[in-house]
C-alpha cells in the first residue's frame, strides 16, 4: 500500500487540508507533518521533514505545498535521493513520474486552484515509472548528486 508524506507552511494549509482529505477517501496512507496554522514557518524544516520520510520508506511519496511551491521544491532538491517537482498541470504531472520518477511533489497554493491541485496530484500518484530509457538518465542524475 502507498505512503504519503504530507506537510506544508503557511501559505498551503488550505491545499494541504485538501489534500489529504482526498488521499484518504482514496485509501492512500497519509500521514500529516505539518503545519496546521497560518503563522510564519520556513519550508525547508517542512521539506526535510517529508524528504527524509520518503528516502526511509520505500514506495513512499511526498507532497509539499507552500504559496508557490518554488521554495518547498528548491529545498527538497537539495537532499540526496529525492527528485522534486513542481507542477501545475496534468500533462507535466504525468511526465515528471513516467520520464523523471519523482518522489516528491510540490504544490502551489496560491498559483493554482483547489480543483486542479488534486487533478494533478491523482495524476502524479497514478502514473508510473516508465523506465528504460529513461532509467539511464535517472542514472546520470544520481552520479551528478555523487559528485558535489
């Protein structure tokens, strides 16, 4: 069974709220990091918190949510092993999973609706790994992270 990581800051509550909503009436496994109030948090803490889950649990997934999601998908990107996009239609959705098997999504609150945020992340969570060809360029990307 599939595990969600789930957290946010102040700027995606609502979403995150949503979100996790529909993963549960979707039987998905959510389980909820954070935040739940409106006051000024720093996303990174956020994004380590999701990242480091989803590297510990195999088959797992993140979702990060923030005002514009750039912030939350910089800071996911910077941790080994996770490859983070952000995404704001459905057509991007499905490629980053069969082209860049991403493990992490990142959401903006404030740059997409609520209708379309949960679109995507059905799409995200229903789409595989294409691999093949596209496995020898995760494969670059994973011998670029060794050699920082």
């Amino acid at each position: 069974m599939m595990k969600v990581y789930l957290a946010c800051d102040h700027g995606g509550v609502e979403y995150k709220n949503a979100v996790k909503s529909y993963l549960k009436q979707e039987g998905v496994i959510v389980e909820d990091l954070g935040v739940d109030q409106y006051e000024s948090v720093d996303y990174p803490d956020y994004a380590e918190k999701v990242c480091s889950r989803v590297l510990d649990k195999e088959d797992a997934k993140g979702i990060l949510i923030c005002g514009t999601g750039i912030g939350m998908s910089i800071a996911a990107n910077k941790i080994r092993g996770i490859r983070a996009a952000l995404v704001s239609d459905c057509f991007s959705a499905k490629a980053t999973r069969e082209h860049n098997d991403t493990n992490v999504l990142c959401l903006g609150q404030r740059v997409i609706g609520e209708g379309l945020a949960l679109m995507i992340v059905d799409v995200w969570l229903n789409t595989e790994f294409a691999g093949e060809r596209h496995q020898t360029r995760i494969d670059k990307i994973n011998r670029l992270e060794k050699n920082k």
